[in-house]
C-alpha cells in the first residue's frame, strides 16, 4: 500500500511541474537578437503571446537541432507578412519557449 501511494504521490508531482504547451497564432510583429543563452531569437506577435512573462517567444542557440531553420522561416514570414501558428512551452521562470511553428497565408 505505501508503494502504491509513493508511486501516485511521484506521478502527481510529476505532472504538476511539466510545462504544458500553449498554441497561438497571428503574425510576426518584431525580431530581436542576443547572445547564444540569453533568448537568442525573440519574437513577437500582433496577437501577444498569452502566459509569457514578457510578451515575446524565444529559441537559443544550440536548443533545437533546427536553430537556423526556425530563424530563418520565422524572419521570413515576418517580411512577407505571413500568419504564424506558434506552439510554445512558458517556462518555470515564466519566458516563452517555440516548440514549433508553421507558416500560412
């Protein structure tokens, strides 16, 4: 029985402290860059970014395989204008981590 209890006591306080993934969408309205840790790509949205500290989503250098991709895609739909689906995770600190994204007219 007390295995049983330490077991729903883990699962629950494991599920309560992973981030859960939030979806909006609307277009690219500023791109600011940093240094490689310090929220390299920034972006921000005409729709916000609800649950973000600040109002911005960010990808560091070296924390997707597809830094370059996402940088590139993002900065392109910014300049044409296009509508951006973004998924994204607030962090504990309560900045705006892209999961992933898609581009559409």
């Amino acid at each position: 029985m007390r295995l049983v209890r330490l077991a729903l006591f883990i699962s629950i306080t494991v599920a309560s402290v992973q981030a859960q993934a939030a979806f909006v969408s609307g277009k690219v309205n500023a791109i600011f860059l940093s240094a490689s840790t310090n929220f390299a790509f920034r972006i921000n949205m005409t729709s916000g970014i609800p649950g973000c500290k600040s109002n911005f989503a960010y990808i560091n250098v070296g924390g997707s395989g597809n830094y370059e991709a996402y940088v590139s895609s993002l900065t392109s739909a910014y300049l044409a204008g296009k509508t951006v689906g973004l998924t994204y995770t607030v962090q504990s600190d309560g900045y705006c981590l892209i999961n992933e994204f898609g581009v559409s007219d």
